[in-house]
C-alpha cells in the first residue's frame, strides 16, 4: 500500500495536533535512493497499521517542509511520537534499522 | 515447481535487462530479482547521449523502455535483495533477503555498483546531513551555500556543474597535478572556466567536520603534507564505485581484491552455469552500451548451456541403454571419421549402444566434466555412471566394447 501524502497544511495536524507516533519519509521523484526506501516502508506499513503511522512529504512540493528541519537531503525519515521530533534517519536505511526504530518509540 | 527457473537475472540494470530481453526471446523462463529501482546507476543520469539510437535520454527513461521490452517477451520480475546464493548444485539457488527461494538452471550476476566510500571520519555520521551522493537528490538542498565536491571524474565533474545551478560555489578537491582532471575533455574544459568553480589541487579530504550539519572539510595536501579547513555546507563524494558483489563473497565466485567478477568472453564465471555482466565483472569500459552487449552474451551463453543440460539429462543420464560419448572436433578429420567406426563397430557386435556425439568447441562444459583431454575420447556411460573410457586414436575400439 502507498504511503500517505503529508502536505504543508495537513502537516500540523497529522503530526501535532494527533501526535500519532509515526515516521515521515522526505523523499523526491527523481532520488533514486528513495526508490529505494520507500517500498521499504510502503511493506512495513501494514505490519504496524493503527499503531504507527507511515507518511511521505514531497520535498519538490513543500519546499517549505524541508525548510523547517533545515534538511539537507533525502531520503530522510523523520520519527515523531505526541508530537515531539525524535530525530530522523539519513540515506539508505535498511527494514531493520527502521523496525528498531518503531520499536524503540512504542516501548 | 512455482519458484523454479531456467534463468535467473541478479540485477535490473542495462546488463541484467539485456539478459532479460535476450533470455525471454529464447524463450527461456527468466526472473529479473532487482532490489531498488528497475535500472540501476543509469537512473543517477541525467542525460545520455552516446546510447545508440536515442540522440538525447534520461537514464530513467532508457530504463524503462529496456525494461518494457523484456516485458514484451514475458520476462518476469520481483523486487528484493539477494542476500545468499548455492550454487554448488545443478540447479542453482537464490535466496532473498525476506527468505524467498529460487531455483535456476543459470544464473546472470548483474548487480552493479554502488559509490565507494572514503570511510574518513565524519563521513558516515553526517550522511544526509550535508554529506551526499547523488547530486540529482539533493544539490537543491544547498541553495546559496558553498559546497565541496570530492573527485575528478565524469560524476564528480558533470554533478558539480550541475550543483552549481543551486549553490553559491562549489569547490572540487583534486588528487592530481593542476590542471589534471579525469574526467572528458569537453567535460573538464567547461568545468575549468566556470565562474562558480574552484579546484583544490594535488589535495584529498580528511575529515568532515560538523556537530549537527556538515560545518566544514578538512583537507590535506598530497604534496606538502599540510593540512588545511575549508568551510561548507555540503559535501558530495564521487570517489568513485565499488562492485555490490559482497553477497557472494562466499558463493565459490572467483573475485578479484576489488569484488570484480573475472569472465572468459562469454562472460562464465569460474562456475558453470554462473554469469558476470557490467559493472561486476573486470573490464575496460563500463557505460550502459558495454552492459547491454555483456547481458546478451551472457544470455545466449546462459542459453546454450542450458539446452546442453536439458538435452545431456534426457539423452545420457536418463538413457535405458548405455551411452558411448564421443568427444569430438569438427575440425579434425580423423576424430570425424571415428563416429563411423563406432557405429560399425557397435553393429557388428550387435551391442545397442548409443552412440552421441559431443564437439569440444560448443560443448565445453561437458569436455570439463568428464576432464577430456585428448580428442578423439570415448566415454562409456550406464545410467549416468561412466564405467569405461579410451582416450586417443592408439587404443583399440574393441577394448571399449
């Protein structure tokens, strides 16, 4: 299943307002390490449905996103739990390191 | 059985999508494993030019198209990583990271490459947050900001120029002499007389220094010994690539110290039925034409092999009758004539025999099986087991019979 797309709007109140414990991937079209990632998660999704969200921020459509995090690069996953930034994770991340991740969170 | 295969394609770049194309047309049941993108480094590229037949292409889109014509052929295709190989067996075994099994009868190790890392401190830490890979992914990142670029090839040359449209400068840190590029002519003739361009001679980078973000490089003169702090906001290394052969490291591959496959001109690796193609395999020119022609004769290697498999297996080794196997060479009158006396020979004594032929020059394999070094050879086969053999002219048929 595709990710869900986050916009500048809806952002606020997906990540603050419900302060679900997710992950946001800041991804572009033509990044191939994105490619990459993203199926990565798009097959982790299901496994976690109703206890962590899965969400994608195109950073060519919200430049303003990628502004607020300073980033500098995607793919990068961004962790977020009652709507606190717990850090991000850069480049080519494998299926475990982002599992560990989650797990850490929902402890 | 679902999960088995005649080929199985490790890769979907131009290497393993040209096997494919090649593959599926000879009708051969083919499986390309790809574990990112379909296409590979070719979906770093902006711009082809010099694929024949297309005047100008994105990487992405050359891709498509190659992949669209495998499909064309029935190719089939699934997404995962390869992470463990057996190919000790006749039908060779893939297994993927998730667990997923796969069986061939050949196998075409197309995975390609993937940039080599300088492993200097700072590095790791501060990937993706100012250290960075692909200029297409993140040169945007660094709008206004000053940038260092690490090597001097066609990437390291063409991704700068291409990073300057964002960023204020960029300064490209050389190993060579002044004025020393490695990259093409026309490449480097523009980069050196661009405004926003600055080299860095004779020099490598150290360390990338930064608590959060990338803050700085620090970079150490070859020649001088000394070592000095530029300060940035991005650094992008194109140091170059590595094979992503690392899976194999105990597949019983034959690798050089690098991880490059060496293959004989139909790209067999030491083992047979196991194929090497681009960027995995030792070679002179590696660009997405030099793969493409390395897939297809990987392929019809991949393909002849596997018809002599198929062929040996109901022929010889399920055979109700014993088999005389003459090994023979085309060439070679004499070894030529020798079929004649077998067959009169095996009439004569009313024996039944089955008498096949085997030529040294296609059928390699076979030869190296049964360590046939002198032409003309007879084998004797009983279900499978050779129970006698004579070698040369010299001997006596009757010995054999």
């Amino acid at each position: 299943m595709s990710l869900k797309q986050l916009r500048t709007a809806g952002f606020e109140e997906v990540i603050y307002d419900n302060g679900e414990p997710c992950l946001v991937i800041f991804s572009r079209k033509d990044c191939h390490v994105c490619k990459e990632v993203v199926p990565v998660l798009e097959e982790l999704q299901p496994k976690y449905e109703n206890k962590f969200g899965f969400y994608y921020v195109d950073v060519e459509e919200d430049k303003a996103l990628f502004q607020r995090f300073s980033l500098k690069g995607v793919p990068q996953l961004l962790f977020f739990k009652d709507g606190e930034y717990l850090g991000k994770q850069a480049g080519k991340v494998e299926e475990d390191q982002v599992e560990e991740r989650i797990a850490d969170i929902l402890e | 059985m679902a999960n088995s295969y005649d080929l199985i394609i490790i890769g979907g770049g131009p290497g393993g999508l040209s096997a494919a194309i090649y593959g599926g047309r000879a009708k051969l049941k083919t499986l390309v494993i790809n574990k990112g993108a379909i296409g590979g480094l070719v979906n770093t590229t902006r711009e082809i030019v010099n694929y024949p037949g297309y005047g100008q292409i994105s990487g992405p889109d050359l891709m498509k198209d190659f992949k669209k014509h495998a499909e064309t052929f029935g190719v089939e295709f699934i997404k995962g990583e390869v992470t463990q190989t057996d190919f000790s067996q006749a039908e060779k075994k893939v297994v993927t990271k998730k667990g997923q099994e796969f069986l061939a009868k050949a196998v075409i190790v197309a995975c390609g490459s993937e940039p080599r890392l300088l492993n200097i401190p700072g590095e790791k830490r501060l990937r993706g947050m100012g250290v960075a890979y692909c200029a297409t992914c993140d040169a945007e990142f660094f709008e206004g900001e000053d940038v260092v670029v690490v090597g001097s090839g066609d990437q390291a040359i063409e991704e700068g120029m291409f990073i300057t449209k964002f960023a204020r400068k960029v300064t490209v840190v050389v190993l060579h002499d002044e004025g020393i590029l490695d990259c093409n002519k026309v490449s480097a003739e523009r980069a050196l007389n661009h405004e926003k361009m600055e080299f860095i001679w004779n020099s490598t980078i150290e360390e990338v220094v930064g608590k959060e973000n990338v803050e700085g490089v620090k970079i150490k003169n070859l020649k001088t010994g000394s070592t000095s702090e530029l300060s940035c906001q991005g650094v992008f290394f194109f140091v170059g690539m590595v094979p992503s052969t690392g899976y194999l490291k105990d597949s019983g591959i034959e690798m050089d110290k690098r991880g490059y496959i060496p293959v004989n001109e139909l790209m067999e690796t030491n083992l047979e039925g196991v194929y090497a193609v681009g960027d995995n395999r030792v070679k002179y020119l590696r660009q997405v034409i030099s793969a493409a022609g390395d897939g297809a004769t990987a392929a019809v290697a991949a393909e002849r092999y596997i018809e002599e498999v198929n062929d040996f297996n109901s022929n010889v080794l399920q055979s109700d009758k014993k088999v005389l196997l003459l090994f023979f060479n085309a060439q070679d009158n004499e070894s030529l004539k020798y079929r004649t006396a077998l067959e009169e020979l095996n009439e004569k004594l009313g024996t039944d025999y089955k008498i096949l032929s085997v030529d040294m020059a296609t059928k390699k394999n076979l030869a190296e099986k049964y360590a046939i070094k002198t032409i003309p050879s007879v084998v004797v086969l009983d279900k499978g087991t050779e129970i006698n053999r004579l070698e040369g002219l010299e001997e006596s048929l009757e010995r054999l019979i």
